[in-house]
C-alpha cells in the first residue's frame, strides 16, 4: 500500500552532547515523503523523506539561527535533508530493519533506522504509524571538525511518522 507522509502528526528530533556536558535536544517542524508498505513481503517496501532544514527548533532562536547558517546546515544551499530507503528487512514482530541514503550538506550517506511498525488502522481514514531511531556520525556528513569540536561526532535521530494511505497505488516516487 502507498501512504503520503502526515506532515501534521510526525516529527523528526534529533538529540546531540555538547562539550560532554549537556545535550542539546531539537526538531524539524517539516516532514514530507511517501513510502510503500508491503505487510507479505517486506523487501518491497520502501520510504522517501525528506525535511525542511530551515525548520529547526531547539528553543533557542539564536541557536536556531546559528545552526541554520552556512557554519553547520547552511540551509539556503542545501534546503533539504533526505531520506531514501535501499532496503526493508523484517526483523520480527513489528521491528525492521530500514536502510537508505541520508542526503545532508551536498553528501550522501548510508544509515540504517530501526522502525517499529506500531501500528495500521483501515477504513476511509487509514493511517500507519511507525517510529524509527538512527544514530548518525556527523563527521561522515561534511561538517567541518574544527567548527564542531565542542559537540560529540554522534547525534541521535528519532522519527515519530504518521502516514495516510494514498488511494491511487500509482502514485509515483518522490525521485
């Protein structure tokens, strides 16, 4: 079945250590994307995503201003940060394996997320929802090292999706 991201419901947060001391907890408010569920044969699932960079939020406006700019997410060159599954695996249960190419700062990356397929209502109103973690190495994703030495080289990502089924199954890829 195809489902179109609820851009209302989900949310991306990411969680990052800062100079060992705190962590600093953030958002993007602009989620979009469709992905394909196959329930009888996983491998042919797949997901696209992408968000609006410039939607970040860690409740701290001149935070949010400085990570906007071209010292880390440089947002008026690279508009979006990208998401695009190369393979499902079930794992059991309502675990999954999902991996893909994360598109961040012009570099393309592979991660894999652990999903959890939560849950799938039917009817005029179907809706799917999964949650998915990942933890990225930010130095694989072409930020500079000097500039981001007070943070560690690892942040956490959370996903909480939403989806809605699409009525036509022919609706194409994002790609």
């Amino acid at each position: 079945m195809l489902w179109e991201i609820d851009s209302n419901r989900s949310r991306v947060s990411f969680a990052l250590r800062v100079m060992s001391i705190t962590t600093t907890r953030g958002s993007f408010g602009t989620l979009q994307g469709q992905l394909h569920i196959d329930e009888q044969n996983p491998v042919n699932s797949w997901v696209e995503a992408e968000v609006d960079a410039a939607s970040i939020n860690t409740h701290n406006r001149m935070r949010d201003n400085h990570l906007r700019s071209n010292a880390f997410f440089a947002v008026k060159k690279y508009p979006t940060i990208a998401f695009k599954s190369t393979g499902v695996e079930h794992i059991g249960g309502s675990a999954y394996k999902v991996t893909g190419t994360l598109a961040l700062l012009g570099t393309t990356k592979p991660v894999t997320f652990d999903v959890a397929y939560n849950a799938q209502s039917a009817g005029v109103d179907a809706c799917a929802d999964l949650t998915a973690s990942a933890t990225i190495n930010r130095d694989d994703l072409g930020w500079n090292r000097l500039v981001h030495a007070a943070a560690d080289k690892t942040a956490s990502i959370e996903i909480a999706l939403v989806a809605v089924q699409k009525v036509d199954s022919a609706y194409p890829r994002l790609t």
